[in-house]
C-alpha cells in the first residue's frame, strides 16, 4: 500500500486508441505475427513520484470464432508516462482496442521549496 503525508496528489486520465488492425490486414486481426501493441502516453503534467496507473479496456472488438485472450498493462511506469501494453496468443482474432487509465500520486504544490 502506498501512503502520502502531507502532498498533494493528482490524478490523470485517458482514454487512448491503441490499435486498429480489420481495415488493414494487421497482425492483430490476420492471427499471425507480433501479438503484443504498445501505445505511450504522457501525463498532462510529471508527478513527484511514480504514480499508481490502473488501465483496463474500454473498447475491444474481437472475432467471435475463437476464444478471446487479453492480457493487458501498464508498463514502464514513470512521473512522466508509461507505456499501454495489450497482448493475445493462440487463434484470437483482434480488430481494435481502446483502453481507459487513471494515474494518482503525489504532485508538487506551489508551496514546495527546492533548495539546492
């Protein structure tokens, strides 16, 4: 569990498209070839520390002929961004997806004092 004491803290979200295979005859809706997609995103603004990133999928538009597989991340977690990761394996079929996040840590205030 993570715990702030007297910091101000933020939270950041979005909603990001992170792949889009049908029209194309990408890898993602063909089966075959890489069957990880990464999306990086950057928050509107650092925090003070690595925050806590929760995603999940907001959108996913899947071939009804196999099982549906996801794994999905956040990864590379930093006080600037990270990275969106959706992963399948086996005979999963993906069209597109959207994931949603939400960031929350600790942010500087205006009251903050560097000095050195």
């Amino acid at each position: 569990m993570r715990k702030y004491v007297g910091s101000l803290i933020g939270v950041d979200q979005g909603n990001e498209e992170v792949f889009s295979d049908f029209a194309s005859g990408g890898d993602m809706w063909t089966g075959h070839g890489a069957r990880e997609r990464r999306k990086k995103v950057k928050f509107s603004e650092p925090f003070r520390s690595i925050p806590t990133v929760q995603v999940s999928l907001s959108l996913w538009d899947m071939d009804q002929g196999a099982n549906v597989r996801a794994d999905i991340v956040a990864d590379k977690v930093s006080e600037t961004g990270f990275d969106l990761v959706f992963r399948t394996w086996s005979d999963t079929r993906v069209a597109r997806v959207r994931m949603s996040w939400t960031a929350i840590g600790e942010v500087a205030s205006d009251d903050d004092w560097e000095l050195y």
